[in-house]
C-alpha cells in the first residue's frame, strides 16, 4: 500500500554572526537587550514543494539568501552582520517574504528565537 504526503518542504539551514538591539525593551531584567550586541544567528528555512525530483534545489536556496543578508546588511567596520533594532520574528518577515519561503525559523546561539509561517 502506498501513502501519498500531503506536504513536502525542502530546507536550508546556516548561521551567520550579527548584532542588534531592542531599542523599546521595557524588561528590567533584560534591559541590557536595549544595547547592541552580538548572537550567532541560527537560520532554518523552508520551501512548500509540488514534487520529489528537488524542484527547489536547497543549496542554491541557501547561497542566495546568504548573498542576500550580507549584501544588506554586512558591515565591513564590524565584521558582522548588522540587524540594527531588527528582532528574529522580523528577520524571519523579510527573508519569507522575499524568497517565498512556507516557515522560517532564525534564533540566537541556537537557544531561543521565532518561527514564522507564511500563507
């Protein structure tokens, strides 16, 4: 008996170093969060697929949106990628919507972030 999937998605996943800040953080216990700081950012993105054959090909996926965020957003003085007041949920917005993506997910130091679905 054979089973058909009612979903496949392929993904690519990578990290990159940035910095950024929660400028608006009303948290006394995080306040420190108001201030630039560094994470090892952590991407896990998605793509809805409509068969086996890799009609999404991952790595290419993956190439381009690295070439994406370091165009954007690479800061040569720092070495770093800078996300400015960005928060994981609005990093995971902006590459979903620009590379079509079914969920991406972004988090710090491979410990806490966000997952973002898109219609």
């Amino acid at each position: 008996m054979s089973t058909k999937a009612s979903l496949t998605e392929v993904f690519c996943s990578f990290q990159l170093d940035g910095i950024h800040y929660w400028e608006n953080c009303d948290i006394p216990e995080v306040s420190y969060l108001k201030h630039p700081h560094r994470h090892m950012f952590g991407f896990k993105c998605y793509v809805t697929v409509s068969h086996s054959d890799r009609n999404v090909e991952f790595i290419k996926l993956k190439h381009a949106i690295i070439e994406y965020l370091t165009a954007k957003y690479f800061n040569i003085d720092f070495n770093s990628h800078m996300f400015g007041g960005q928060s994981c949920e609005m990093i995971a917005t902006e590459i979903g919507e620009k590379f079509s993506l079914s969920r991406c997910e972004v988090n710090e130091d491979g410990e806490n972030g966000s997952v973002v679905y898109f219609d």
